[in-house]
C-alpha cells in the first residue's frame, strides 16, 4: 500500500482532508473547489465542439417545436388515427430488436394457431368416419384385425 | 410543459458541461459530442413535455444511460476486435495512456503566475478525475459538479445513498492525493473562498 493510499484510508472515515499547513477542510469543500474550477474550465471548448453542441442543439429544439405543432394539430383536427400511426411508427423505427421479436412472436403464434386448428380438423373428420362406419372402433384399433380382415377374405 | 425557449435555454447551460463530463469519461471528444447530442435527442423526444425544472435531473439520467449504452457497445466491438486480431497475429499498437504523462503549461504571457498555477491545477483535477473509477466518478460528477443532492445522485445512479456518500468521499480523496502527489499539497485551495 502506498503512502498516499494509506493517507487516504486513515482519513477517509473523518471527512475531512489535511492540508500541508494542518489546516482542516471538509470533503464537500473540496469536491466543490474542484468542481468550480472544472466547471470555470468546461465554458471554455474548442470552436469546432462548440459549434457542433450549438448545430445539435438547434436541431433538438427544431424537433421539439415540430412535434408540439403536430401535438397541437392532432389535437385541433382530432385525428387519432395519425397521432397512433406517427407514434406507432417513431416506436418501431427506435426499438427494431423489439420489433423484430414481435414479428417472429406474430409469426410463431400465428404458425401454432394454424397447427391446432389441423389437429383439431383432423380429430373431427376421424370422429366423423368413426361413427359412420359399420365396424366398431374397436376393431380399427386392434392389430390383429386387417390380417385376419384379408385372411377371412382369402 | 417546457416552451421551445426554456429547453434551447436548459441546453445551452448544460451543453457544454455535459460535453466536457463527458469526454472525462469516455476519453473520446467524438463519442463524446455524439453522446451529447443523443442524450439531448432523447430529452426533447421523450421529456419534452416535462417542466423545466424536472429537466436537469431527466438529462443527467439520460446521459449516464447513454454513456453506459456507449460502454456496453464498446467492450462488444473491443471483444470482437480482441478475437479477430488473436487471429490475425497483428501488433498491438495501441499503448495504454498515462493521463499524467504530460502535463501541458498554456502559454499566456499576459496572466500571472496564480493564473498559470491554477490552470495546472484544474489540467491536475480534470486528469484525477479521468482516472477515477467510473462510479466514483459519476458520483463526484452528480453530487458536487451538477450539484444534486444525495438522494438524486442515488436515483441517478441506481444505488443506495450511503454508497454515493462513500463514492464520493473515494473520489475526493483520491484526487486530493494525485494533487498532492503532483506538489499540490494545499490543493491549490484557496482559503478565502473556502470561508464563503
């Protein structure tokens, strides 16, 4: 362990800083002392950022009044349809990861669906030839049946 | 709800203070700009109709989210770089960078000596807090430089008060020591201030 690290665990709990001259100073001062410097220092940026922060900024704002207008006439005209529509459309075009699983979600969900309607077609019409047959079901289940059917027939 | 003028007015105030907490974190001016720019998107886009005084707080959560969605991409493209370049048997040109390596004097002839010192000691300051972990200095950054009190710096960062107040005592001694180490054993306070 360092000098400095040892320093630095022994007043850690105090909450307080030793100066060189044994001069005491809360934490809070300090970390505000440095960050009024940090902050003095931040004002000044190269033109280069300052002039990209201001261009991001305008834009943010240019879309910030373009979407209070169309609030605005959404709500003159009533038009839900649209409001939905707009909306619908920004959440798809941020979140495509979630977009895309819910599509696959769709498609999976439509694909059983489809499944257990087939299966479902398929009891009834076996249901159906099962009743209308002059053999009881019985014998469709038993093995043995077609042999002996071909056998007896022979 | 905030009005065109109070949110050109909020992000103005804030543009460039985020831009530069920014760049402390992620040690890129391009990446940082673009996380500036993304944060203040996503403010306008989905806050917007917040009030202006909600709008400092709602910022500073959308831009450590961003940063934190920039750093979860980054140890992505880092991994895929690792493996494609374990492959490809390339050098590794990139040499870790000491932030206290060089410690540039701005040339002003016309300031006097306080004024070069207190410009190498904000260079010492703005350097600690590049090396501080990235919660102590998210903490330090919330709680004294934005100025929020404990229990907004907690909501932010998604922690406990107690582990902000310990964050931020870590990282304020941790700078006050590379101050110290560095010379600066007054940390270039200067005391009457301090009595205000």
């Amino acid at each position: 362990m360092s000098i400095n690290e040892h320093n630095m665990k022994n007043s850690l709990d105090e909450n307080v800083l030793k100066l060189a001259d044994g001069c005491q100073v809360s934490e809070e001062q300090v970390g505000r002392y440095m960050s009024g410097l940090l902050n003095e220092r931040a004002q000044y940026v190269h033109a280069d950022v300052a002039q990209r922060l201001s261009f991001a900024r305008n834009s943010v704002v240019a879309q910030h009044a373009s979407q209070q207008t169309q609030a605005h006439s959404i709500h003159q005209s009533g038009n839900v349809l649209q409001w939905l529509g707009d909306h619908a459309g920004q959440y798809f075009g941020q979140h495509r990861v979630m977009s895309v699983a819910m599509v696959a979600g769709v498609m999976l969900l439509t694909f059983f669906t489809v499944q257990q309607f087939e299966f479902n077609r398929n009891l009834e019409s076996s249901d159906a030839f099962l009743l209308a047959s002059e053999l009881p079901p019985e014998a469709y289940a038993d093995k043995g049946f077609d042999t002996w059917l071909v056998s007896k027939r022979d | 709800m905030a009005t065109n003028k109070e949110l050109s007015d909020f992000l103005e105030s804030v543009e460039r203070r985020a831009f530069k907490q920014t760049a402390y974190a992620v040690r890129d001016d391009h990446a940082a700009l673009d996380i500036v720019q993304d944060a203040m998107m996503k403010l306008a886009e989905k806050y917007g109709d917040k009030p202006v005084e909600e709008l400092p707080m709602l910022f500073q959560r959308i831009l450590q989210n961003t940063m934190r969605d920039f750093w979860r991409r980054q140890k992505v493209r880092n991994l895929w770089t690792t493996l494609l370049s374990s492959f490809g048997g390339g050098h590794d040109g990139e040499e870790e960078r000491d932030p206290l390596e060089t410690i540039d004097i701005e040339d002003d002839s016309e300031e006097p000596s306080a004024r070069l010192e207190r410009s190498q000691t904000i260079k010492l300051i703005e350097r600690a807090l590049e090396k501080l972990p990235r919660r102590q200095r998210e903490a330090f950054v919330l709680r004294y430089w934005e100025e929020m009190d404990v229990a907004e710096t907690a909501s932010i960062m998604g922690c406990s008060q107690g582990s902000v107040k310990t964050h931020c005592s870590r990282a304020v001694h941790a700078m006050a020591a590379e101050l110290k180490m560095h010379g600066l054993e007054g940390l270039g306070l200067d005391k009457t201030s301090l009595s205000n």
